[in-house]
C-alpha cells in the first residue's frame, strides 16, 4: 500500500487492529470517515471517547454498563438467589434479550482452555468468590455452552463450589433436540445428550 498521510495512517493502523477488518477494509472506513460531514465524524471520534470514559465493569456482575452496579444487579424487582454464570457479556445479553429471566447473573470472562494447565487467571472467581460470600444467593446455574472448554469449566466451577458452599444448588442449562426439530435430523452427540438428559412425563 503506498504511503499514506500520516494521520490517515494512524486511523488506519488502529482501525485494521478490529475483528474482520484488514489493511484494505480499514482504509476504506477512514476514506468513509473523511466523507462524512465533520460534525458526523467529530461525533464518532467522541463516542468512541466516552467509551472509556463513562463505561464501567459493574463490580457485582462484571457487565459493561454505565453505572456501578449495573441496572441488572440494582433492579429491585429481580430476584436475588439465583444466580446465572455466563462466559460472556454476551451471553449475557442474549438471556437477557429473551425476557424470560430475572434472577442474577455473573460474566466469567473467560473459559479453562481445552487441556494444558486449569490455571484460571483469565476467570473472575475472586469476584464470584466475594459474590457468593454475600449470602443471598441459593442456585447457581451454569450458562457456558457445550464446548469443550465450556465442559471443562463447569466441571471445575462445580467441584469447587461444591468444596466451599456445599449446600449451594447447581444446576445447567438443559441439553438436547432444540425446538422444532426432528429425532432423525439430530447429529449423534445430540441424541446421546438428550437421551442423558431426559425428563420424565408429567
Ligand atoms: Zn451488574
């Protein structure tokens, strides 16, 4: 690519740092940006400013959000011995988009690789830790997925809550056929899971 002006470099060297963009996608967002009228750009560069400025990591939860607590953890109406352990705030989000939980929630940040060491600095359990000290919660329900490090997470989440809150009840999100679908369409794992997992009859 040849030479670019210096301060249009600088953009685009930031910007071919996001997920998807590369060297040429990420110039031809800056040559957007200088399209745009500079009120409009002006007010992009001072979004993304405020970004770092007014966003906060709730310290209960671990949500992004703009205040502390977030509005999950202080809305008075959810419930407060349930609590949701996601991987992610996006997660997170997508159970919360459903509307059909209102109990709380705790972001991981992360999950246990695969194999190698379970060393888990990349895990928020200090803050689950201090979560859970508070007492009020009963039932934590694991929200990590089937994967294999989501697994191998939970496997290490329930031992150790198991060791230190042994009357805590745990609990997974339910696996198997997903809505609208057919016994013979389902892949092998699939089945092998929901026959694990069946419910009896009421
Ligand atoms: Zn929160």
């Amino acid at each position: 690519m040849q030479k670019l002006p210096e301060s249009l470099s600088a953009v685009v060297e930031q910007l071919a740092r996001l997920p998807g963009l590369g060297p040429k996608s990420a110039l031809r967002a800056a040559m957007t940006f200088l399209r745009w009228p500079a009120t409009e750009t002006r007010r992009l560069g001072a979004a993304i400013f405020e970004l770092r400025e007014h966003l906060h990591l709730c310290g209960s939860c671990g949500a992004i959000s703009d205040t502390d607590p977030c509005a999950i953890c202080s809305d008075p109406a959810r419930g407060r011995d349930v609590l949701c352990v996601t991987a992610d705030w996006d997660s997170l989000l997508c159970i919360e988009d459903g509307g059909f939980y209102s109990g709380q929630y705790f972001i991981l940040g992360g999950l246990l690789a695969p194999t190698g060491d379970r060393a888990a600095e990349n895990m928020n359990l200090e803050r689950l830790d201090a979560r859970l000290a508070g007492g009020e919660i009963r039932e934590v329900i694991m929200a990590l997925g089937t994967t294999v490090e989501a697994e191998n997470t939970e496997a290490f989440l329930c031992a150790r809550l198991r060791r230190e809150h042994p009357d805590m009840l745990l609990s997974r999100l339910a696996q198997g056929i997903p809505l609208c679908s057919e016994v013979k369409f389902m892949d092998r794992d699939t089945l092998r899971q929901s026959l694990k997992y069946r419910q009896a009859l009421k």
